[in-house]
C-alpha cells in the first residue's frame, strides 16, 4: 500500500475506486519540461485526469491543435505508464494496468475558429469534453464575466453535432443565462467541470444553485475544484474541500457531484495569463490549489464527513464514468 498519511480505511478505499480528476492544467505549449509530473496523479492514486490544451484568447486556437499534438505524441511514447483514453473501456483497462488514462479539454468554443464540424476532429485527438465560453463571450455564447447575450445559433449547432460524435459539453466558466440556455437544448448531460457554489464563495466564475440544479436535471455533474480562489476563505483543506461537496450534495443529490480539481502546473504562465485583464477582470493574486498528492486525503475526509463509501466512490469517479459511458461513442 503506497505512504498516503491516512488511516488505512482510506488508503484502502482510494487505492480501490476509479479516481478520476477531470480537469488539470499543463503548459499551453509544446513542452516536456511539467508533462513527467503527471507522474504525480498515479503516485496519488488517481486513474483518470483530463488535461487542458486551450481556453478562449490566451492562445489562437491553431497553437491548441499544437500543445494537443505534442502531449498526444509524449503520452504514446510511454505506453508503460499511460494510455490515451478513447474509450469507457480504455480507462478500465488503465485502472486495471496501474497505469494514468489521459484525455482532454478544450475551455471555450473559439477553438473551433467558426466551424462546428472540427469538434469531431477534437474527439478524434481524445478531446472528451468542450466549455462553450471561457470568461468572456465568445461566438457560442456568453462567458461568466462579460455581458451575457445567450447561446448562439452557432452554440446550438456546436451543442448538436456535440451529441451526435459523443464530445460532453461544460458550461464551468459560462454565463447564467448561455448555462440555462444551453441545459434546455442539450440532449445530453452536460457538466460543470470545475466549478464550485457562489453560495459558499461568491465569484463571477462559481455558480449559482439554479445553474447547479439546472445542470443536474439535465443528467450532468457538477464538478468541485479545489483551486482557492473558488474555495470559501480560499481554504484548500479538504474538510473545506468537502464541505463543498456537501452543499452540492445536499443540492442536487449525490449523484450528479464529482471532482475536477484545476491543479495548475505552471505558476509562471498561469502569473503571465492572469496579468490580462480583459480576460480576467476579477482575479486575485491567490494561487493556492489542492496538489495530486492531496487526493488520499480527500478520500479520508469524505469517511470522515460519513459518506458512505458507496457514495465516495461516486463522487471519486464512477458518477464521471456512468456519464462516459452515457455521452462517449
């Protein structure tokens, strides 16, 4: 059993559930200087992460087909530790294996430049998941922090070929009314990645308890992070951690909560993109995250809170499955 520092009932409990983390941030450029530390996500247990290769304005979205290109081709060069998870089935397989399953996200909708049809081409290069508008509206629709206008002609038809390649959409860092919009039009659950409730932390790029519960009546996941700007007095503790999880609990039902952690590798370019306020008009200088190797704890502190484990395990990753399975072609 690895050195978690938890009690054993954790550590046996994590070392057995899918552990999926579905949002972490890697350098948006090629570069394999940070892509090793994803080395630190199977030391922690976890099984599945989804990697970020681009969110609206900070890179041009051809710069995005690049960074994803790049980690697709380093992740098949280590067949031994990875596998690019297409499929429900190849995550299994990972699990089974001991090895990470990779695949990944796109934040906002300009990355396909106009076109809808490129997101069959983004779920062919293992994208599973696309957040219609990052911050600030975009062609598809409305942001967190902008003048929300609504879902567009082009963001119903993004949604619609979405469903028919099996791509989930996000509405984390979208305006209220493109989220509403969006859940009426969606046939498919639709997530909320990483996104934690305005109720316990009020800011433009949490969400509110009709967004949550809109998102869970569509079938979706509402997922928390643990980045500390989203967090109640920035606190990344994981009784903090879970106290979240317990209001959208509480809110939604136990079945439509997960995790998606927004762990952010590179601090220089993360220090480098927050300077622009035009994208990021709110921000603060906090930078305090819940790391890879603080996942174990999590899972204590949900046994702790008296989660059944069933319901851990849910929150851990099978509810993420279960819509996988449900959405993925």
């Amino acid at each position: 059993m690895p050195n978690w520092n938890v009690n054993p009932e954790a550590a046996l409990l994590h070392a057995d559930a899918l552990v999926w983390d579905n949002h972490t941030c890697m350098p948006l450029r090629p570069d394999d200087s940070f892509l090793p530390q994803l080395q630190r996500f199977r030391d922690s247990g976890v099984n599945v992460v989804s990697v970020n290769i681009f969110f609206d304005t900070c890179i041009e979205w051809h710069d995005g087909v690049k960074v994803l290109a790049f980690m697709r081709k380093w992740i098949h060069e280590r067949p031994d530790d990875y596998v690019l998870a297409a499929s429900v089935d190849d995550i299994l397989r990972a699990k089974k294996d001991g090895r990470l399953a990779v695949h990944f996200d796109i934040e906002g909708m300009e990355a396909l430049d106009g076109e809808a049809s490129l997101v069959r081409t983004y779920y062919d290069l293992g994208v599973r998941w696309m957040l219609i508008a990052y911050n600030r509206n975009n062609r598809a629709g409305g942001g967190c922090m902008d003048n929300d206008s609504g879902l567009t002609d082009f963001g119903r038809r993004v949604i619609d070929e979405a469903a028919r390649v099996g791509m989930l959409v996000c509405c984390s860092h979208t305006g209220e009314q493109t989220c509403m919009d969006v859940f009426e039009h969606s046939q498919n659950p639709v997530l909320l990645s990483h996104s934690n409730p305005n109720a316990l932390c009020d800011h433009p790029r949490n969400v509110s308890d009709a967004v949550m519960s809109a998102c869970a009546e569509t079938g979706g996941l509402v997922g928390i992070t643990g980045y500390g700007l989203f967090l109640e007095n920035g606190d990344t503790s994981s009784d903090n951690i879970v106290r979240h999880i317990d209001y959208a609990v509480n809110l939604v039902g136990t079945e439509h909560v997960a995790l998606g952690m927004d762990y952010v590798f590179d601090i220089e370019e993360l220090k480098m993109f927050l300077e622009n306020k035009e994208i990021f008009p709110f921000e603060s200088t906090d930078r305090t995250m819940t790391s890879p190797e603080e996942m174990p704890a999590l899972t204590e502190a949900l046994l702790r809170f008296g989660y059944p484990e069933e319901t851990i395990r849910g929150i851990l990753g099978e509810n993420l499955l279960r819509v996988a399975r449900q959405v993925w072609k």
